[in-house]
C-alpha cells in the first residue's frame, strides 16, 4: 500500500500519482529518464514542482528564464541542483549531456504564485544529524532558504552510511500541534550504492492500526501519509533518500518524536 517500486522506463513515470493508493492529498512524485538531447515539457495543474538533478546533466526551461545547463554525476557525488516551477507554469527540462538524465520531479498543490529561482549546489544547506549508528548527513534543499519563495513544498536528501539509521529517534508529522508538531504528508524516493543493495522501511502508529515494515531498493519511491517511519540502510550499502513534504497549514519542519524512543536523542553515544 506504501512502497512503489522503481521500473526501468525511458521519459516520464509518474512514481505516485495525484490519486494514489495511500491517499497522499498534497504532493505526488515523477521520475524524468532522458536519453541523450530528449526533452520533456509538460504543465501540472494546481502544483509547485521542484525538478531535482538525480544524474547527468539537465538544462531547464521556465518562460522566458533558462536554467544550466547544470551537471551531476550521481547523487552520492554532490550535493543536488534543484529548479522551482511556479503553479501552473510550463516548463521544459532537456538532456544537455551525453549520458543519461535523470531528475525527480517533486510536486505539491499549491495556490500561490511565485517566481521561478535555482537552487545551486553550493546554496544546499548541509548538516550532520543523529549519532553513533544513526548518524547521517541531511541536505536541505527547498527548506528554510525558501521561504517567502514558494508555497507548500518542502524538498531535501538523506544519506545513512552503511548499517546507520535515519528518521531516527522515529518521529512523526501527521497531527497540527502548533510548536509541537507540523501536519506534513511526506514521499522518500531511494537510491542506492551499490545499487544491488537495499533498506527497511518501517511505518507505524501508537495504536497499532499501521504497523508494516518492507524491504526497499534503488529507484523505489515510499508513500508516508502518517506515522512515525524510521529506515535503515542494510549493511554494505549506503542509501539516499529523497524527501518531499507539504501540508494544508503551516510550511515549517516540526517532527515529533515518538515518546517511547525519544530517550535516545537526549543520551550521548560516544
């Protein structure tokens, strides 16, 4: 019912839809696959989109404004370039280079027009978080330097090295607690290094009525529409996620720990 999993496919696979089967409201997903100088366009009605440099070399197209052409070896090479398309506005993304392109193409409903910006590698807010075996780097990439920029969505990457956990002490995002908790509907989308490997993915409620875990691999894409939700990578591998987030209030990251867990953070493990 959560996890999509990856296919490989040339052009444009919409990884989740606006009509889904966990009834994500607020966001969806794409997943953009260009050969050498294809080219996509495309308008999605009632959407912001953040289009995400996964690998290769990507020129994007607004209106009248041009984007790149911008490279990316892989995402575990670099941080990530990221362009906004305002809702409802036209946009074309092209192969600028001689390998592949790939770009996720993140998506939230949004009413709020804006003007479409860049977001360069260098302007990727990057940070440690956690400790010990849940340790990982997080880079913000449509976050808090985009305030005032856009209107729902909220877009960044995980990185867990091998055997490490994230989303870790687990939290959730699902009730609006104004100071305590946002209510986010969230989308991870995977790769993996190798990409033989793999991840588990847990999703779970206090009272029992979600309580799942699966086994997660390179290219699949996992639907959180509440709960808490932590991922570890499997031993060997290291695992990135991309995240997309959007909700119906406020625009601001305010995860809740689950109690039973939230110990942890406050311990040091060194």
């Amino acid at each position: 019912m959560y996890l999509v999993r990856g296919q490989s496919h040339n052009g444009y696979r919409e990884l989740v839809p606006t009509d889904n089967a966990a009834g994500l409201k607020w966001i969806s997903l794409g997943h953009l696959r260009l050969a050498a100088g294809e080219v996509h366009e495309a308008r999605v009605p009632d959407r912001e989109v953040v289009l995400v440099l996964l690998s290769g070399a990507m020129r994007v197209s607004v209106g009248s404004q041009v984007f790149g052409p911008y490279e990316r070896k892989n995402v575990f090479a670099s941080p990530a370039t990221a362009v906004y398309v305002p809702v409802n506005e036209a946009f074309r993304v092209e192969n600028a280079g001689a390998d592949l392109l790939e770009v996720a193409v993140c998506q939230a409903k949004a009413e709020e027009h804006h003007e479409p910006f860049v977001v360069t590698p260098d302007e990727v807010q990057v940070k440690t978080v956690g400790q010990a075996n849940f340790e990982r780097k997080v880079h913000d990439i449509v976050v808090q330097q985009a305030e005032g920029r856009v209107h729902r969505i909220i877009v960044g990457e995980t990185f867990n090295p091998p055997g490490n956990w994230s989303s870790y002490p687990p939290h959730k995002h699902d009730e609006y607690l104004p100071g305590v908790e946002a209510l986010m509907e969230e989308i991870y989308f995977y790769q993996l290094d190798p990409t033989s490997g793999f991840g588990l993915q847990s999703i779970y409620t206090s009272d029992g009525a979600i309580d799942e875990t699966y086994r997660v691999k390179h290219g699949d894409a996992f639907m959180i529409p509440r709960g808490y939700h932590p991922v570890c990578a499997a031993g060997g591998y290291q695992l990135y996620y991309l995240w997309l987030m959007a909700g119906p209030v406020d625009r601001v990251m305010i995860p809740h720990d689950d109690p039973a867990h939230a110990w942890i953070r406050e311990r040091s493990w060194t």
